[in-house]
C-alpha cells in the first residue's frame, strides 16, 4: 500500500487536471501532425526541388560570392603604409591614402584643413584625431612644411581698408491733414492699418490740429509717436468745420469730440432758444464743461 504522502504527491486537483489533459492533447496533436507532413508531404517536397532547384542553386551562389567580396582585401588600401616626404597643408586625398589612412580618414583631414586649419609646424599633425604617437612617430622625419605667411603679413593687405561710410538717412517730413496712406506708411512704424486708421480719424475730426491728436488714434502708444513726432507736419487751413446751427443729430453725433448726451443737449437747446449767436453759447449746456468746450470749438462754425 502506498504511503499516505505519496499519493497526496501524486494527486491533482480539478483545475490541473484539466491542464494536464489540455498538454497531453496538444503534444498528440503536435506529433500527428508531425508524422502526417513525413508521410504525405514528402511528394510535395521533391516536387518543389524539381521545380526551383535551379534558383535555390543560383541564390546560394550569389550568397557567397557576395559574402566573399565582402571578405576580400580592399583594392584602394595600401597593403602598407607608403613613407614619402609630404605637405600636410597641401597634400591630397590619394596621398594621405597612400601614407596609409582609410579614404574616410583623408576626407576627414582635408574637411579639417578647409576649415582653415594650417600646420605651421611638424607637430601640428599631431592635432588630427586620426594620428596617435604611434603614427606621427613614423610620419615626422617625413614631414615638410613650406613657409607660411604669418599674420602680420596678411593684415598688411588690409591696412589700406576703409570701411564704406553709412548712407545718411532721408529725412522726410508728412504734412498730416493731406497725407494719404502710402504716404504715411514712409513713416518708420506706420504700416497700413496704422496709416488706414490715421486717415479715417483725420475724417472724423474734420482735420488735425495739433501733432499730438495722433496719441488718440486707436493703437497708437507713446513710444510709435515719438519715433515719428519730428517727421510731422500740420496745416490747420485743412480743418474742416461743422456747422452747430443746422447740423443733424447723425452729422455732430460722427464727431469723436461729442457724446450722445451733449449731441441731444445741442439739438434741445437750439430747439428751446433757437441759433447760437456766438461760440460761447455752447457753455451754456451743462453737459460741455470747459474742457470739451476747448476741444470741440474750433471744429463748429456758426454759419
């Protein structure tokens, strides 16, 4: 009889049952398919042979002749180093081919060489990174620099130089109530929407007066006008004038110098006290105090 711990060893559960039958199905499974491919796929096979024996030959004989040019010696190495006297600074590729650097190595000395690097002495050679002691020891008895020019000498040629003299700048000077945009648009800082936005509120106002308006345009800052102050002109005989007495509401309401309210205020107190005899009577109207008075005034006329 079998110990107790035995078959507790021996015994599984449900679950590894089921696994362990799984395994046993997909093993029986692997070798019947295994047996069935020897038996019934072996005609299959020579008849492949047959049909692509040929290209299966020609592809492995182009395999190792690749593989064996691959293995060959390089035809533009040197089998040893050529030791001649040379110029570093004007020797070509072929040359340092021959004292026996790779083509990859000479390309690397010459891009070296046109960046402007000169070798003004044996031991220069010893800054390329493709030489070690090693080689610089056996390339130095070889080695023949011819002389160079110093820095001194090659900026002599130069010593007459005179650099050429700065354009002075075109001063222009823009008369603001009859420039039109591409005139503006000379004015440094003024592209087209800054000039489209000066004719239009010239428009509003009837004219400039004064070179500051300028600061009332939208967008324009301090810095913008100052770069543009001294270039600036103003002919005040180009205002034009609005007319307080017969004005509608639509015509003083377009002014930017005018609110609502003050407009209504005028058109009301022409109505209640008929025209305004003198300027002065828009002070009147509670709604203008002296500071809008000042700036509405000179663009309203009487008559």
């Amino acid at each position: 009889m079998l110990p107790h711990w035995f078959k507790e060893y021996l015994s599984f559960h449900r679950a590894e049952r089921i696994a362990l039958l799984c395994l046993v199905v997909l093993l029986a499974s692997l070798s019947g398919y295994n047996i069935y491919q020897r038996i019934y796929w072996r005609q299959d096979w020579n008849q492949l042979r047959v049909q692509y024996g040929a290209q299966i030959l020609k592809f492995k004989q182009q395999t190792e002749s690749i593989q064996a040019s691959s293995e060959a010696p390089q035809p533009w190495l040197p089998k040893k180093a050529e030791l001649f006297e040379f110029d570093p600074n004007t020797l070509d590729s072929a040359g340092w081919v021959r004292l026996g650097f790779s083509p990859k190595q000479s390309a690397a000395i010459l891009k070296y060489r046109s960046a402007g690097a000169i070798f003004r002495k044996p031991e220069d050679v010893k800054k390329l990174f493709v030489v070690d002691d090693e080689k610089y020891t056996e390339l130095a008895p070889f080695i023949r620099i011819e002389d160079i020019p110093n820095a001194q000498s090659t900026n002599n040629q130069y010593s007459n130089f005179q650099p050429k003299e700065k354009p002075t700048p075109i001063v222009i000077n823009i008369e603001l109530n009859a420039a039109d945009t591409t005139e503006l648009m000379k004015l440094k800082g003024i592209g087209p929407s800054y000039a489209k936005r000066i004719v239009k509120y010239r428009e509003l106002l009837g004219g400039y007066r004064f070179k500051e308006q300028l600061l009332e345009v939208y967008g324009m800052d301090s810095t913008r006008y100052l770069a543009i102050k001294e270039n600036l002109l103003v002919d005040t005989t180009f205002r034009e004038r609005i007319n307080v007495n017969t004005a509608d509401f639509k015509t003083l309401l377009r002014h930017p110098y005018l609110n609502k309210n003050q407009v209504s205020a005028i058109i009301n107190y022409r109505k209640q006290h008929g025209e305004f005899r003198s300027m002065e009577g828009l002070k009147k109207i509670h709604l203008i105090n002296e500071d809008s008075y000042s700036k509405i005034a000179p663009y309203l006329k009487l008559k």
